[in-house]
C-alpha cells in the first residue's frame, strides 16, 4: 500500500526552479522551468515528463536552499531566514514577525506583487516593525516591547531601503530599485536582497560581520570579511529578457570585504563591497550603492543603546511617611482595641448587694424576675426500661427509676457498670449506639431540645478558661443562655445569688487556674462548674461524678451545696458517684445501683441496707455501705464466692439487729469520730476482710470447672416488692404529671451579642496570656532587623535577585510554619467548644467567627506588617508604584490564607501531634511546588502548584519586586544588563500574574473560610 502511494505523493510535487548548473554522477545536468524534467547536460531526461517528479530535499546536488538559508539534514528541508518560505526559501512571506522559532510556518506566502502586511508591521516582506504594541509579543509575559527604530543593531535588526542611486534609478525607468538589509549580532551575519519593483533580483549572504558604532556621531558601521551573492533566475538583471544577466558575476567574483555604513541621524546608508563597486562605477558611474534605510527592531527599553539604567531609587520621605502611617496605624488599632476591651462591663465587676435585711417587702420572694433560684419548674424524672447496646454489646438493660423535685438520685456501681452511660442517656446526650426505654418528665415525653431548656449537666471534668475569673466565667453562662430581653444588671445579680448560694462569692475575683499557673482549687472549680449552669435555673441538674479527683473536705462541700439547692429549692438533681464517703452517702436520696449494665437496685437510699439485709447480704458494722455495694457488685467471677461469705443462711431475729452491742465486731469504733477516722477505719476494714471479699490472689486463680450461672443479685430486685413499688411510683407520677412550662422557650442572645461576648471573652485570654501574641509581636520585630542588616541595601544585579528570591522564600516560610501554633491553641479550646455547644450557649458561627477575628486576625495580620515596615526600607526593595503596599497585602493574605488552611486541620485532627505532623506535611508539600526547587514548565503535574499557597505567594512578592528592575552584572570584563522580568520567565514564574496570583489567594481564603465553618458545624460534634 505504501508502495503505490510514492508516486501520487510526488505527483504532486512540482520540482523547483535553479539557476545554475548541477552536478549528478560528474555530469552536469539543467533544470527545466516549464517542465516536471530534470536533463544532463547531454540533453538525457533523467525523469521523464510521464513520470514522479522528485521529491524536494536540500541534502541531494539538485536542489538548494535560497537565501544562503540553512540545509536541516536530517530532514532534507530548509531553514529559512526571517521573511521568506516555501520548500526552497524562495517565496516572500507576508503578515508579521512573531516571536517564534517556527514563524515562517505560520506566515502567509505572497500572493501577487506585493504584501499585505499586519498593522504595526511594513516592508517588502513585513519584517520591519513600526509601533510598539506589535513588539510585545517578544517580550516577557506583563512587559511592554518597544521598536526601536534608530538603525543601531541591538540583537537582531531589519532594514527597508530605497536605492538612491539616480543612474539606477532612471535606468530602471520607474521601477522603484529597494534593499532588505538584516543583521543578527549573535550569529555576527547579515544578508542583503536587492529588489526591483518589490521583485527579488539578487540576495547577498554576508559572514564574520564586526559591528562598530559611535554614539558620538550617530553612525553604525558593519564591515563583513565575506560575501557570496546569486541572482534570482529569469529576474531583472539576472537573465529576464531585455535586461543584461551579472548570475556569474555575482557567483564568481563577489567574495567580500563587505561594508554597510549609515548615518543613523539623516538614515542615509551606503553598501559596498570591491568588485560590485567597480561594476556600479562602470555601469552607473556612482562608487557604491546608496540607500535611504527605514529600520525596526523589537527590544525592551532597557536594551536601546545608551540607554542608561537608572540608579536604584533613594529613600524618600514620602516613602518614608508611607511606612510611618502604617506603624502608626497598627499601633493605634492595638491601643485602641486594648482601651475598648478593658472599658467593656464585662471586664468589669459591680457592686450588687445581697443583704436580705435591705427588702422591706416580704414578698420579694415571689418576683420570678429579680429571683433566679426561684426562676424554674418543678418537675419529676421518670425512666422505665431504659436500654442501651453497641452493635450486639449490650451496655446498659432494662433501667428504670424515678427522682422528684427535691430529691437527689445517685447512680453508683463500679468501674463499667455503666453510671456515666445511663447518666448521658436520661440527659438525652448524642450516643453512637442504639437507645430503647420511656424517659419522661412530669409524665410527658419531651423532644430533645425542650429538654435542654429545663436541665443542666455538669461533665466530670471541668472544662473551664484558666484566664477567666470565677465570676467572669458564670457572667459569661449568664449573658449567653439567659433571656436577652433582661437586663445587664438582672443578669448579674442571678450571677452574685448563684455565687453566694454555693459560697465561691469570696473568690469571685480569682482566676481559674491552669495547671501551670496556680488558681482555685479543685472542689472550688466543681462549684463554679455547677454555678454555670445553675445560673440558668434548670429543673432537672445532671452531674458526672461531681466528687471525682477531690479530696473529703471539698467532696463534702461539693455534695453539701447540692443538697442545699434541693431542699431549699425543690430542684431534681440526678448525678453519678463512685465510693462516696460514709457521710456523703448518708445525704442520698434515692439511689440506682448498676453492675455491668443491669439494674441491682432503684429506690429510697434508706432502704437500700434493709433491702439487701432481708436478701441475705449483710453490710459489717462499721463499714460504709457504699463500698460494700461496690464489693457485691464489681466483678463478676467472684459474685458467687461472694455471696456465699456475705450470705447468711438462716435468718432470725438476733442476725437482723443491726445494733447489737453484745457481739464482738471488729468494726466497733476505737476512735472518735472524725472524718479522718472515719476514713481509716474503712480501710481497715477493706484490709482485713479482703480474703473475705474475694480479693484472694491464689483463689481468684483457681480454675473454674462448673458453668458459671447468673448471678442471684441480678434478680433479687427486679423480683422483690420494692420493684412493684417502683412501678407503681412511676405510674402514679405519670398519671398525676402537669403539664410543662417551658420557661427556657425565651430568646437567648443574640448573634451579634453572642460576637460581642464570644469577642470580649477571647480578648480577655489574650489580654491575660500575652505570651503567644507578644511574642509573635517580639518575634517579628526581632526577624525584621536581622533581615533587615542580613540583606542590607540589596544591590540591583544577579547576586541581588538570588537575595531577593530567597529573601522571599524565607517571609512565606516564616509565617507559614508559625500558623502550626493554631493548632494548639484550637486543640485547648475544642473541648471547650463541644461542652457550651452541647448546653447551647451559642450558636457555632458566633464561635468560628469570634475565632477568626479575635484570635486569627491578631496573630496573622500585625506580624507580617511589623516585619516588613521594618525590614522593606533596610534592604532597600522596590518601593515605586506602591511595591511597599503591594507586599503587605500579599503576605497579610498569605498568612491568613495559610493559618485559615491549618485550622481545619487542627479542627478535622483531633490529636495534637497529629495534627502537627500533617499540617508540617502539607506545608511542604506547598513549598515544593512554589516556583524555586521545581521550575513551572518542568512540572508533570502542573495543576498541582495551583494547590500550593506559597506558589502564589511566592509568584506574586518575586514579580512586585523583580519585574521593573534592570539587573545589570559585568564579570570577565563583560557588562550584561537584563529585565527582572527576563530572568522570572525563565525561572517559570507568570510576570503578569501579580494580579491574578492575588485573586486565587483571596479566593483559596474565602474557600478554606467556608470549609472551615461546615467542618466546625459538622465534624466538632458532641459524641457520648
């Protein structure tokens, strides 16, 4: 197939037209102009006319590239020079130079006499330009070319001539005689094409050119030590009939000097060379052919000869003022912000007093608004059959129990019975598995959000701002939960009363405290816990483990101000306990007694020692029948062998008398009763009946060889009486419950003053814990001097564009790691968030949006304004068409941009170090595709920089800076001056991408902004 498609393909070949003769095996052969034949010199056709023309290659003796162009040899065809095309380089070309190897290609070829050339463009074949929009395009991206018209050769130069020669002229007889002149300097080569009435006639090739000019007199001088010339077959002067033929004066005896001068002022020009010289002085009588030369070249401004590169811009004192403002303006804007802050009344505390003796009306008891521990509904908690299962892992089964108003219910049972599960559960907290079983207040099932207008729950730990004061903590509850149509003044006296109710009003004024800075005490910051949600009047107050990691004294206290608020109050509290003291347990009301998820016992904490006494386990004088409880309940495997030491098998009379003093016990107190002894009697206890317990090592690992069976303990309950009762008590409360009055259905703050709150309050931990803004502050004055002296008046030549570069790299690099430091911070704050999230104290875009403006703006906008206010006039950067202005807005977005990028990490990355390793890892990965270790056009993966943050950094402070400077460098005793921009575009870099890199960062912010917040909302969610 290939075969029989050869001689189509060179059918359609039309072998071009020679002007000389050729030479094929030693025989001289003459191409045909008319004819598809190719003769030796014998007259034999070699390709008959019914045969395949040849097809064209400039590697074979029969053909030649016009022109003096280039012969490719490795693909047969012609390089041709600028101006002209076709297979042979023999066809003008029209439209416009372009700044492209390839421009020929993309040319059209002349058709008629003459061309059409672009706008901007002239010449016989539009190699000349004329405006200097069209010279752009051989310019940098963002850089404006300038056509430089002056006849000076710079890089490479072309010139229009009319022949002034007036013998010529004449003879010529209207024919309009022209020259195309074009030199390239870097190839030190010139060619000449004479032309008659825009018909090419002759073409020169001249090589080894020396290029000299004199600035003083506005002359150029090219002075070429050889010359070839040829003419153009058939053409004027070259054999066209009626005109003489110079073919073989042109080949044979013009060799060269060659010489083309001008005076560049009068673009007067004069071309000569010896032999065409005497043939002109003979023929027209003139010494040389002159000319009238109209010259372009495409530059930049910078490279027009004698163009002197201004010195690098003095510091003014309007840059001067420029950079003071700023400073001052940061300044003011901190002083400022610092004075309302402090003038605020939340960072204030009044003077609101409590003396019951200043009411003259005794019925100031009965003002629901004034009164904040009166402000509530009575309610009764019911729960029947409450279930709780993982999968097929079942965690708590079929609980059920009842606490009214007034009354306090502890749920105790030992480690993963399952206390802190039921607890979430009958609060309605988030659970990951599945919930089954009625919870009802006052009888009726409420909705999860009516719920959470009644209740309180206070975790075991207490998440609480170590800046904050006792009192600014339980204000802060007060101004974001209660209603907003109730005054400042109202608010704050429902702080003072909760304050007082649970006596932490003598410390008010302290600071919470943080385990590296000393404050309240533990018992002291479970009651500030609990006064935060007291201060909303809640009905029903859940509690996990209030007493835990507190000494006696302040677990009394915790507990007596608990049954204050219930007795004195009528509120229903329901907390969770592990092995409270003797005397705490004594306070109890009602009491849930739970092992391994099942139900022990549920009712009246005073019968609970009767209860288990007429079941057969009896509780040892002196011992606390908390820990007792815990013993019969805590491990499984033992229940058996520990029934059988509690159990006692016959019950009479003289075993249920649990003051017999007759009987030797070894519980009988020896001390006086203290708290102290108290406690080590227990352990006293504990340590003699351990055996007893079960607690034996060498019994425990005996093996098991019998099934083991459920455990009696598990069904003595649910099978007694007291079960009955409760649920009966549970029907008759449901039958009997009222209505609820949602008094929480008021409107809480406001979004703007939940901002304003939220505000204050970060503004305070700021204030009081100034370590990590201070030393942002301190950190980037100190970076700004050392950069400053480092870099210190940067000179304007190669070495100082590679000290800008990596100066540069150096500020992008030095706010981008120091965002990692809001990983930590968010990391303190997250479980924070989650607790007043989850008790509704705000809405989460109050929170993201405080974050953003209190704790990101503060950290990512001064630091990059104070560091470059210091170090921009110290080394001495672009300050011209507002560059200082131009840097700050870049690295201000930057740093916002990238610390926006690393808080979502920080809020998707629950673990710190974590967090850390990633948020280091996507930093680099920025880095690497910024614009310095990897060039753009080597990228394979090229969208992938338009995920780096740096790059766009990067991009745009290297173009601000670089793109209007002239580097000028001289080693070797060689003087070379480049455009910024030149040496960016090669680095990869976009020069008019300032602009467009300032938009994606803004973008990439507004993007990471949003993100950020559906992260937040979504992900940072309360899960029990």
């Amino acid at each position: 197939m290939k075969l029989k498609l050869v001689p189509i393909i060179c059918a359609l070949i039309v072998v071009p037209t020679f002007a000389k003769e050729t030479f094929l095996n030693g025989e001289s052969i003459q191409p045909s102009l008319m004819t598809n034949s190719v003769k030796m010199a014998n007259g034999e056709d070699i390709f008959e006319d019914d045969k395949c023309p040849p097809c064209f290659n400039c590697m074979l003796p029969a053909f030649e590239c016009k022109q003096f162009s280039k012969c490719n040899e490795f693909n047969g065809q012609c390089e041709c020079i600028d101006g002209f095309g076709g297979q042979d380089c023999s066809e003008p070309l029209c439209g416009g130079l372009t700044n492209d190897d390839s421009n020929n290609d993309h040319r059209p070829i002349r058709k008629g006499d003459s061309c059409d050339c672009e706008d901007g463009w002239g010449g016989i074949n539009c190699n000349v330009c004329q405006q200097d929009s069209v010279c752009d395009a051989f310019m940098p991206e963002g850089l404006s070319g300038t056509c430089y018209k002056n006849g000076m050769l710079v890089n490479k130069f072309h010139q229009m001539c009319d022949v002034t020669n007036k013998k010529i002229v004449e003879i010529l007889n209207g024919k309009k005689p022209q020259v195309t002149f074009s030199c390239d300097k870097s190839k030190n080569q010139c060619n000449f094409q004479f032309w008659i009435a825009e018909m090419e006639s002759f073409y020169c090739d001249l090589s080894t050119c020396d290029y000299q000019f004199d600035l003083n007199s506005n002359s150029s001088h090219y002075k070429c030590k050889d010359v070839a010339c040829k003419c153009v077959p058939g053409r004027m002067l070259c054999g066209e009939k009626g005109s003489i033929d110079i073919s073989d004066f042109l080949t044979e005896t013009i060799q060269g000097p060659g010489d083309f001068s001008c005076d560049l002022k009068d673009k007067n020009c004069k071309f000569s060379e010896p032999s065409m010289d005497d043939l002109i002085l003979s023929v027209f009588g003139d010494n040389h052919i002159t000319l009238h030369c109209e010259s372009g070249e495409c530059i930049h401004y910078s490279e027009i000869p004698g163009y002197d590169i201004p010195k690098k811009p003095t510091f003014t004192l309007q840059n001067l003022f420029t950079i003071i403002t700023v400073i001052i303006g940061v300044v003011a804007l901190i002083v400022a912000s610092i004075l309302a802050i402090r003038k605020s009344p939340l960072f204030t505390t009044g003077k609101i007093s409590l003396d019951d003796s200043s009411s003259t009306n005794g019925n100031d008891e009965d003002d629901d608004e004034q009164d904040d521990l009166l402000n509530y509904t009575p309610v009764t908690l019911t729960f029947e059959n409450v279930s709780y299962s993982v999968g097929s892992r079942s965690i708590v089964n079929n609980v059920s129990g009842i606490v009214k108003p007034g009354e306090m219910l502890a749920i105790m049972g030992g480690s993963g019975a399952g206390k802190t599960t039921l607890l979430d559960i009958l609060a309605q907290k988030n659970k990951n598995g599945t919930v089954s079983g009625d919870i009802k207040v006052n009888g009726n099932l409420v909705s999860k959000n009516d719920l959470k207008k009644i209740i309180g729950f206070v975790d075991q730990e207490d998440y609480l701002l170590s800046t904050l004061t006792v009192y600014e903590t339980v204000l802060n509850s007060a101004l974001l939960r209660l209603p907003r149509d109730m005054s400042f003044k109202a608010k704050e006296r429902k702080v003072y009363e909760v304050l007082k109710e649970l006596r932490i009003l003598n410390i008010k004024d302290r600071t919470i405290g943080s385990d590296f800075e000393r404050g309240i005490s533990g018992g002291e910051k479970r009651r500030v816990s609990i006064a935060c949600e007291l201060v909303t009047s809640p009905s029903v107050l859940f509690l996990d483990e209030p007493t835990s990691g507190l000494d006696a004294n302040n677990a009394s206290n915790v507990i007596e101000c608990l049954v204050r608020l219930t007795k004195k109050y009528q509120r229903t509290l329901v907390f969770t306990i592990h092995q409270p003291r003797s005397n705490i347990v004594s306070l109890f009301d009602k009491l849930v007694l739970l092992a391994n998820g099942e139900l022990i016992y549920s009712g009246d904490m005073i019968q609970c020692n009767e209860f288990f006494y007429n079941n057969g386990y009896k509780c040892p004088k002196g011992y606390n029948i908390a820990d007792y409880l815990i013993d019969i309940t805590f491990n499984e495997k033992h229940r058996h062998s520990r029934r059988e030491q509690f159990q006692i098998p016959g019950i009479d009379e003289e075993n249920a008398d649990f003051e017999d003093e007759a009987e030797e016990d070894i519980h009988r107190p020896t001390r006086s009763s203290s708290n102290t002894s108290d406690a080590q009697r227990e352990w006293e206890h504990f340590a003699v009946h351990r055996d007893e317990a079960g607690f034996n090592k060498a019994d425990s690992q005996k093996p098991h060889t019998e099934p083991r069976k459920k455990s009696k303990i598990y069904e003595i309950f649910k099978n007694s009486t007291n079960f009955e009762m409760l649920k009966n008590d549970i029907e008759t409360s449901i039958a009997e419950g009222d209505e609820i009055v949602f008094k929480g259905n008021y409107k809480t703050a406001t979004f703007t003053s939940q901002l304003v709150i939220l505000s204050s309050r970060t503004f305070k931990n700021l204030y009081r814990s100034p370590k990590l803004l201070l030393g942002s502050y301190l950190l980037s004055i100190f970076m700004g001097f050392f950069c400053g002296f480092l870099y210190y008046n940067i000179d304007n030549d190669i070495s100082g564009f590679q000290n800008r570069l990596g100066l540069f790299f150096f500020f992008l690099s030095f706010f981008g790691f120091s965002t990692l430091t809001g990983l930590h911070s968010f990391s303190i704050e997250r479980i924070i968030f989650l607790k007043e999230r989850s008790n509704n104290y705000y809405h989460p875009l109050s929170y993201y949006i405080t974050k953003i403006i209190c704790d990101v703006l503060p950290l990512r906008i001064f630091p990059p304004i104070i560091l470059t206010s210091i170090a921009y006039p110290l080394i001495g950067l672009n300050l011209e068409n507002n560059g200082f202005i131009k840097c700050l807005l870049i690295l201000v977005l930057f740093n916002l941009t990238v610390s926006v990028e690393i808080l979502i990490i920080g809020i998707l990355v629950k673990d710190s170090s974590n967090a850390t390793m990633i948020g280091v890892l996507t930093l680099l990965f920025s880095l690497l595709f910024s614009g310095l270790f990897i060039n753009k056009d080597s990228l394979k993966f090229g969208f992938l920089q338009y995920l780096s943050m740096f790059h766009y950094g990067y991009e745009a402070l290297a173009v601000n800076e670089v793109k209007s400077l002239i580097l000028r460098e001289k080693k070797y005793g060689l003087s070379i001056e480049i455009p910024g921009a030149t040496i960016l575009s090669t680095f990869g870099f976009d020069v008019g991408g300032l602009f467009k890199d300032v938009i994606f960062l803004a973008l990439w912010n507004i993007f990471f902004l949003i993100l950020g917040y559906l992260s937040l909302y979504f992900y940072v969610v309360e899960q029990r």
